[in-house]
C-alpha cells in the first residue's frame, strides 16, 4: 500500500491516556499504510508509482504465468476425470474457444482498459447509478470466487504433489488437508511481513516449471510413439464406448465445460498492465506500446498453454490407467506428476513435485495479490469499504480466514474445487465478452461485435452447463457476493454523513462574492433548491428567511444551490461557481449529495474568510424514515439536519462549526 503511515495518538495531549505499549505497537503494525486513498499492496499486481519504468512483456507473461501455466498441475487430471477417453477431444474444444473465444475478447479488453481494471471496470461504465455500482458488487463476489478458489485449489493440488511423493514421510500420507493448511498459513505470513516485486522470482519459477513440463511431455511422446499400439488401444476403447466419431464428438462438446478451468489467466493477464514498459512514446490516455504488448503477452501465454494442454491431455490419457484418475487415485490431481515418476523415475519426479508444489503456492501468492488490489479499487471509492480494507493486513487475515472455511469444507479436495473455479473463471470471462460485444457495437464495428456476441453466447452455455453440474462454484460466489454487499452497504450508510469532498474550489465570480460579503461580517447563505427561479420567487425566499431565521437587516446573503448528479458516487471534487441572476448573488455547484456537498462548503469558507459562516433552511415536509431513505438513495431528503449532523462530524469544537438555521 502506498500513502501516510498509521500513528499512534499523541501522548502529549491533556487529559489522554496512552494505549499499553503492546496494544499500540500491534494496532501500528496492522494497520500499516492506511490511508484516505484506495489500497495499492506492493505485489505483483499493484500499480507501479509515476517513477517505475515497468518490465518487458514476457517478463510479465511469467507473472501472470504462475498462476495460468500452474494449472497444467491438475488440468489434465480434472479432465481425464470429467471427460474419460475423449479428454483430448474435450480439450481441443477448450482450446478453440480458447484461441478463438477468450483471446480476441480478452485482446480487446486490453485496448479499453489499458490501465489494468479489466472487465469489470468496462461493465462499470455501461450502467449509470447504482445499477452500475450493485453490479460491480456482484462481479467481485466472482472474481473473489476465482481469486480465492485459485488459492485453495492451487494449495490442495501442491499437497496431494507432497502426499504423493513417494519420498514423503509416512505421517504426511491423509494428511492433505492439514498441509493445505500449513501452506496457505505460509502464504498468509508472506503478506503479513510484506510481498515486494516478485517478477524475478515468477520467471525463474516459470522457465524452470515449463521446461520441466516439456522434458515429461517429451517423453512421454517418445514413449506413446515407441509403442503406437497404445494409441490404438485407446482409439479402440473410445470406439467401443462411443457409437460413432459424431457421437464422440458431441459428448466432447457436451463436456468441455466441466474443462473451463484451464482457461484461467486471462483476466490477470489485463490486471498486470501496468507492469508492462511499453513505449517512450506512451502516454496515459494513448499507451499504444503497452496495449501491442499485452497483446502480446495474451497471445504467446494462450498458444503456449493450448499446446501443452493438448499434449498432456493425449499424454495422459494414453499412458495412464483411467482407475488411477479416480479420488484417491495415484494421478488424481497431479497427471503429469504421475507421469514424471513413472516415465522418468523418483529423482526427476521429486524434482518435478518442487517445482510443481512452488508454482502452485506462487499461484496463490499471485491471487492474493490480486484480490488486495481488485477489493481496494472499487470500494473506498464507492464509500462501501471499512476504515481497516484501506490497510493491507487486515483485509489478508480476512482472506485468509475464508481460505480455511473454503477448505476445510471441500476436504482440500482438488476435484471438488474445480466446479467453483471455473464458475468464477467463467463469469469473468462472460463478463468481458458481453462488454466487448457492446463496446464493438457502440464503435459501429458490426462484424465484431457479431464475433463477440457469438462468443458470449458460447460462455453463457459453459456457465449455465457448469453451473447445473456443479453448483458449488455458484454457492460459493454467492456467499461472497452477499458478504460484499452487506459489508458495503453497511459501510456506505456508516460513512453517509462524511464530508465527502477531495477539494473544494471556486471560480472567479464565486471567490468575488465571497470576498465582498466578507467584508460585512460572517457569510450569510440561503440553501435554495437549483431549479430556475423568477425575480419574484427569489425575493420571496430572501424575504421569508430574514423575517422566520432573524437574518440581520441590511446584512449581504448568498444563495447556495447544489445540483446532485450521480448519487452513487460517494466522493468528488467541487467547483463553486458564482453567477448573478434577478440582481441575486448565487454559489452553484455540482456534488454526489447535498447536505455533505453544503457542509463541505461551509467549512471551507469557514477556512478562506476565518470567520464561521451561517446557513439557512426550510423545513422539508414528510416522515424522517422516508427522508432518510431518500438521502440514502438519492442525495437530498431532509437537508437541514444532515447537514448540521455532517458538520458535527467533520468539526468536533462547536465554536468553529459552521451555524446551522432552519425556519
């Protein structure tokens, strides 16, 4: 996280007593780096300061490699098991959608969101209000879903490699669940002692991870290739199983959602932008070098992991008893493991369960970076995050907590897991094809926007299918998704009545009038609703006001009008603007709210002119319950009391608090 370091309160101040010396070190050290900003975690994910000159884009492909190439740990497993015999065909399925699916839509994401919001941010600017903020809610109950499951999945496949091993002390044997355990511990306690730039480490753990793959998969060509008799072995079983090669077609074509996991990756792969150095010549509203080469980046990561996924899955399917694919089964989640073992002997295999177990705990690593800038980006900003989700150890204890639940419920059982990653996956990957189809369409590009519409409705096929034969993944997001939106609601009323105000600055005009009234004494404001108004009506509203509020006879009174534009915005900037109507001096300016927008007002004119100023109100008609409500919603309701009651928040000595009147 960037931004002003937690202090402790000053001892020095009469009558305050000093925390104990522990209790203020441990509050110090755990919110660390909370700020008014929106957390920034210095992960892999994190947006680089203005100084960072970012890495070349295969640099970064290993990045986001740790977590895509990693499920080659347990994807061919996964699909021995979900598809049987057909898994190649299964696959090749996968990865024409792949290739042709989530690469064009995920290439195109990259040139609308070069700044690594991804998806979600493109579905956030279609819908205005707060149908574009509830739906940014839900979406990150998904990605939370994938982000999470990536870190209980990756760790429960890194146990079985350790179970499995047949170095592995004989205690380890069962005990999957607790080794899940010790390693999401581990990487909790990575992220509570801080997680700096780890490019390095990913390009060391890829190269060495893939180039092992290759040597496993080599051989094991050689092997099906020495013996053609097993290939047709297998093509004999699938013809005995299947009636014809249409049928065998169609099944594929009928399970390769249950494969969906092995598109994973591609939403990280945008999210890591910022990493990439692109041109001298970029800019930040054109970075053409960065979006040529993320492009890049999602291009060689899909074709090298649609290669080796083909491979490994006729690999696998070919050399390994189907019984072996089954729970408890000796390739049950580690294929490829089983395959280095067999092939290759018990030293390499060892090697190549380190390797495995490593990329797959950095996978994790990687999605925990991941969701501590996701969760950050969008919520301060919309008001709906906890003082403690701007502080990065928190919000790790948090995730944290919920990787146990997740699995201690699935028994850190990889299989189990799968339907909710790809539910995740798949939601995103949706998601973003539904806005490139719309952004295509806006553009007038008609083909593509064809294109992607046809690709959406494929991805809505793989979720519904998914969703049918595995709703864990569903139950899962859903339980994030109403997590979220019940912390966020509850934490956007807690902070309604915030100032809600980065600045505030006044134009030419505005600053004049404010001088010259000034000069009389303590500003007077009339708050008047900004509808256009005659000569007569603004005469009528001076008049009632000095005669039912005591303004002083004679004294100069501004009319303060506060437009309200979007009210699910939580903060903005504010401009006053003077203008001069009817012979009526009038601040107009634009603000999510208008009690908090007039409070913000107040209290800086208090600070320009160094006297307090007043206000005055009407009374508004209707019952308190429905007002609040209105204010929660739309802005306005009863703007006299919230007002004062804003302004008693943001000034505790009742001397300097702006003076509020209401007749």
């Amino acid at each position: 996280m960037t931004g002003t370091q937690v202090e402790s309160p000053d001892t020095d101040e009469p009558g305050h007593l000093p925390p104990a010396p522990a209790k203020a070190r441990w509050r110090a050290w755990l919110l660390e780096g909370l700020s008014e900003r929106a957390a920034r975690h210095p992960g892999p994910h994190a947006t680089p300061d203005a100084a960072h000159e970012g890495h070349p884009w295969w640099r970064v492909m290993c990045l986001t490699g740790v977590d895509y190439f990693s499920t080659l740990g347990y994807q061919p497993g996964i699909a021995a098991l979900a598809a049987g015999l057909l898994s190649p065909l299964a696959t090749l399925v996968l990865i024409a959608l792949t290739l042709f699916g989530a690469l064009p839509v995920y290439r195109r994401v990259a040139r609308e969101s070069p700044h690594g919001e991804g998806s979600i941010a493109m579905l956030e600017r279609l819908l205005p209000w707060w149908a574009g903020k509830i739906l940014v809610l839900v979406l990150l109950g998904f990605a939370a879903t994938d982000f999470m499951i990536t870190m209980t999945l990756s760790a429960a496949d890194a146990a079985a490699h350790v179970v499995e091993n047949p170095y592995a002390p004989h205690w380890a044997h069962g005990a999957n669940a607790w080794i899940t355990l010790f390693l999401l511990a581990a990487l909790g306690a990575v992220f509570l002692k801080g997680f700096k730039e780890a490019i390095g480490i990913a390009v060391a753990l890829v190269a060495t991870y893939l180039s092992l793959n290759v040597i496993v998969l080599a051989v094991a060509v050689f092997e099906v290739l020495s013996h053609p008799v097993k290939i047709g072995d297998w093509t004999d079983a699938m013809a005995t199983e299947h009636s014809s090669p249409l049928a065998m077609i169609g099944v594929a074509l009928l399970v390769f959602p249950k494969l969906a996991l092995g598109m994973s990756g591609f939403e990280t792969g945008v999210t890591v932008m910022p990493q990439i150095k692109g041109d001298p010549s970029d800019t930040y509203d054109r970075p053409a070098g960065r979006v040529r080469d993320t492009r890049k980046l999602l291009t060689t990561a899909a074709v090298i992991m649609s290669f080796l996924l083909l491979l490994s899955s006729l690999a696998t399917t070919i050399l390994i008893p189907q019984d072996a694919f089954k729970s408890g089964g000796p390739a049950n989640g580690r294929a490829l493991a089983y395959l280095a073992h067999e092939q290759l002997g018990g030293a390499f295999g060892t090697v190549y369960d380190v390797a495995t177990i490593a990329i797959l705990w950095f996978a994790g690593a990687s999605a925990m970076a991941g969701l501590l800038n996701l969760v950050p980006r969008y919520l301060p900003r919309y008001g709906m995050a906890p003082e403690w989700t701007r502080a990065v150890r928190p919000l790790v204890l948090v995730f944290m907590v919920a990787a146990v639940i997740i699995t201690l419920w699935f028994h850190a059982d990889v299989d189990a897991q799968s339907g909710a990653y790809a539910t995740g996956v798949l939601v995103l990957m949706l998601s973003a094809a539904f806005a490139s189809t719309v952004a295509a369409h806006r553009r007038g590009h008609r083909v593509a926007a064809l294109g992607f519409g046809a690709i959406t409705a494929v991805l809505i096929y793989t979720l519904v299918t998914n969703v049918i034969e595995r709703p864990d993944g569903l139950k899962i997001a859903l339980i994030f998704i109403l997590a979220i939106l019940i912390t966020s609601f509850a934490s956007r009323v807690h902070r309604a009545f915030e100032l809600r105000a980065a600045t505030v600055t006044f134009d030419e005009p505005a600053t004049r009038f404010v001088e010259e009234a000034a000069a009389h004494g303590p500003l007077r404001l009339i708050a008047n609703e900004p509808q256009e108004h005659s000569r007569r009506e603004y005469r009528a509203k001076e008049y009632s006001q000095r005669e039912q509020t005591h303004i002083p006879d004679g004294r100069p009174v501004l009319f303060l009008e506060v437009f309200v534009t979007d009210s699910s915005d939580f903060s903005a900037d504010l401009t006053v603007h003077g203008d001069e109507k009817y012979g009526v001096r009038r601040l107009r300016v634009s603000g999510a709210t208008v009690p908090n927008t007039i409070a913000a007002v107040l209290m800086e004119l208090r600070d320009r002119t160094g006297q307090v100023p007043h206000a005055y109100f009407n009374w508004t008609e209707g019952a308190p319950f429905s007002h609040l409500l209105r204010f929660l919603v739309f802005g306005d309701g009863e703007v006299a009391p919230v007002t004062r009651e804003v302004l008693r928040r943001a000034e505790p000595d009742p001397a300097r608090r702006p003076r509020i009147h209401v007749g």
